[in-house]
C-alpha cells in the first residue's frame, strides 16, 4: 500500500514516516520546507535504510498536487502540512486560513478528482477549546477555540465531515493530538523550532543545551496539584505509531472516525521540569511568570476509543520522552 505523507519532512511527519516505512508501507512524501529541511528526509533513510520517492511542492498548488496522483499510484494519504504557531496565527490569520484550511480544500480536490478518498488528518485537543472539562472526549462539542491555529484545526475538521456527509465512499479520519514531545531513540530526528520556542518542551531543551537562559513558568496559581498547568504529553514515537493503526483501519473500511491521540494522563509544568533534570542530569533554571493568555489549567485525554478501536496505547512514560528528547537535542544543537 502507498500512502501520500504531506508535511512528511516535519516533526510529527518525520517519525511518522519512519514507522510507516518500518512497517512496509511504500510512502510518497511532500513539504515545501517551509517549516522544515531536506536533512530530516536524508535521515529517514538513514534509520530506516529504505528510500522514498519525495515531491517538492505546496498543498495549495492544485496542478502540482494533479501531477503527483497523475504518477503515483496513492491509496491513502496522511495530512500533516500546517502552520502551527499559535502567536503568529494571531498576527497572521489570513496566511494561517489561506495555507491550513485553503491547502486542505486544495488537496480534498485533487485526491477527489484522483479517485483516493481516504485521508488521515493532523488535528489537535485545541478543539476542545475552553469550556469543556477533562478528560476530553471525542463525543464533546468542539469549537470556541481561542486563535485562528486553532480555529483552522476546527473548521477543517467541519469540512471533511461534510466531505463524508456528501459522498460516503471516503474514509475520515481525524486524529486530536494532545501535546507531542520526544524523539526518535537514535537522536537522528526530532523537533527542530525556528527562532525561540512558544511550546514547553523545546523551551526546556534549549535552556538545558544553554541556548536560552531561564524558562518561564507561565503562571503557578492554577487550580491542578502544584498550580501550574497539567498537559497530557505524548511520546512523538507512540503519536505516530497511533498513524499507523488508524491509517490501516482507514484502508479497509469508509466513515467518519474522530479519535484523540493522548496517554490519558496529566503532567504539570513543573514535573516535565523534574523529569527533564533527572534525564539530562542538568539544572534547568526557571522563574515563575503571569499566565499566558489562551491557557487553559488542565488538558488530558480520554484515550479509551483509540485503544478500544485501533488497538493504539501510547507505551512510552514522561522519563522516556525527556531521554529521547534530551539525546536530539544534545546530538543537535542546533537543530538539522
Ligand atoms: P512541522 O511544522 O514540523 O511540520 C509541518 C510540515 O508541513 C513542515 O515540514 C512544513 O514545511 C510543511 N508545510 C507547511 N505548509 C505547507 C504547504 N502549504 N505545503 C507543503 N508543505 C507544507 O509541524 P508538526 O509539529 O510536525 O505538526 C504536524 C501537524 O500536526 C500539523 O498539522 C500541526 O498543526 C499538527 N499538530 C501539531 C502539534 C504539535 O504540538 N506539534 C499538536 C497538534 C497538532
Ligand atoms: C499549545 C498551543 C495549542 C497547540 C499545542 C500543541 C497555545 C496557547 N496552545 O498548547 O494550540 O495545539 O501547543 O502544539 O500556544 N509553558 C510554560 N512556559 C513556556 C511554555 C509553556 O510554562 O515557555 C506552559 C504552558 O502554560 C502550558 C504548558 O507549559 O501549561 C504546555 O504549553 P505548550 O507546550 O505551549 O502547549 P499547550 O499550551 O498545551
């Protein structure tokens, strides 16, 4: 079977195109390096030692995408290809509405017109938005996102759903993330940020590899166990992992299937801290800083359809992810 992987030189698409390869999928990859560099590609192959044919190309370029299903025979596809910088969103939204939810109508297009109609789609427990409580639940009304990331996030997922609605021979599959962090156990690929990291993890590698100077803890007066907020992180291996099964369901059958991706568990700020100290055996220097705004106090998953249906569990602790990350970012330091 031959799967599309957009966005496949990314963080997330990166380790997921390692499992799919590992698992004998032929894979076709396409980014436009916007947030990304052919390095990760060259070390796909090198963990892998199998080799992919890969496009250079944008998602919102219709006649590159026709030649691409013109060549390859593709019978699925996994759709990572984003912008997903919450901050810049904001600044930018028409960039993020044009590339997100302009680039998806552009590739349901060309897979329509193509005959493959069975795409796994990158969404995130940003859908949930502010006002549902935890664990978050698949069968919970999404929206009331609070930025146009995620507000992209929510209006794609409308629109393949009246996709299916419309024609039922496709198959949906919409997989909410929680938070993804880790890296492939070789620290050959990981997550590689430009500029200054807005996400926890990277911000706590970068100030580990002494990069950056002090983390700020935004806000220790939330109403979780130490006060500062509990997220449900993810080992970035497992996330892709949970890929694979849902794009084997996908391949047999058509529907709509929403599914988080998430341990089930909730970690605070300052215990990823502890974690990350005791895996890299560094001090990470922090100070306490007012919230920031668009925060929620406590975000983890109720992960029981994806183990129910997909047979997914994620496997791997906080200890594991901290390691994992902690070896890409040494090996690494500055980046790919
Ligand atoms: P990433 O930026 O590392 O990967 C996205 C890839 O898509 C990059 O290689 C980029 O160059 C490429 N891309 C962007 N726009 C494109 C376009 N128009 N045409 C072709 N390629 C394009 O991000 P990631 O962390 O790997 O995220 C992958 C997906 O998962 C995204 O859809 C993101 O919104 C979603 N997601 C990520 C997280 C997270 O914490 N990383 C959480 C929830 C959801
Ligand atoms: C963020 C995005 C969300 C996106 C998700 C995964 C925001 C508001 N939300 O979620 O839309 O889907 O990433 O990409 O950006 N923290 C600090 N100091 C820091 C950075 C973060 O204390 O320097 C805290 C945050 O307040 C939060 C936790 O760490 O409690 C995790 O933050 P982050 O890694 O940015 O992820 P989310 O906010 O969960």
């Amino acid at each position: 079977m031959s799967i599309l992987v957009t966005g496949g030189a990314g963080y997330i698409g990166s380790h997921t195109c390692v499992e799919l390869l590992n698992a004998g999928y032929d894979i076709i990859v396409l980014d436009n390096f916007y947030n990304s560099n052919r390095e990760s590609l060259k070390r796909i192959k090198e963990i892998t030692n199998k080799d992919f044919k890969f496009y250079e190309a944008d998602i919102r370029d219709k006649k590159a995408l026709e030649e691409i299903f013109k060549n390859e025979k593709i019978d699925a596809v996994i759709h990572f290809a984003a912008l997903k910088a919450v901050g810049e969103s904001c600044v930018k939204p028409l960039e993020y509405y044009e590339n997100n939810v302009g680039g998806t109508i552009t590739l349901c297009q060309a897979m329509k017109e193509a005959g493959c109609k069975k795409i796994v789609f990158s969404s995130s427990a940003t859908v949930y938005g502010m006002n549902n409580h935890v664990p978050f639940v698949e069968t919970m009304t999404t929206g009331g996102t609070t930025n146009p990331y995620g507000t992209t996030k929510y209006f794609i997922e409308r629109i393949l759903m009246d996709i299916y609605d419309s024609d039922n021979d496709w198959n949906i599959t919409i997989l909410r993330y929680f938070n993804p962090i880790g890296a492939h156990e070789s620290g050959r690929i990981g997550e590689n940020p430009n500029g200054i990291p807005n996400n926890l993890m990277p911000y706590i590698a970068q100030v580990a590899v002494g990069k950056l100077e002090c983390l700020s803890v935004f806000g220790d007066n939330y109403d979780t166990p130490d006060g500062t907020g509990v997220r449900d992180y993810i080992h970035v291996v497992d996330l892709a992992i949970g890929h694979i099964k849902a794009v084997a369901k996908a391949l047999e059958s058509s529907g709509v299937n929403v599914y988080n991706l998430g341990t089930g568990v909730g970690c605070s700020v300052l215990e990823l801290v502890k974690a990350f100290e005791k895996a890299s055996g560094i001090k990470i220097n922090y100070k306490i800083a007012p919230r920031r705004d668009g925060d929620i106090a406590t975000c983890y998953a109720d992960a029981s359809k994806a183990r129910n249906e997909l047979g997914w569990i994620a496997q791997r602790g906080i200890d594991e992810m901290c390691e994992d990350t902690w070896r890409f970012q040494k090996n690494n330091p500055n980046g790919y």
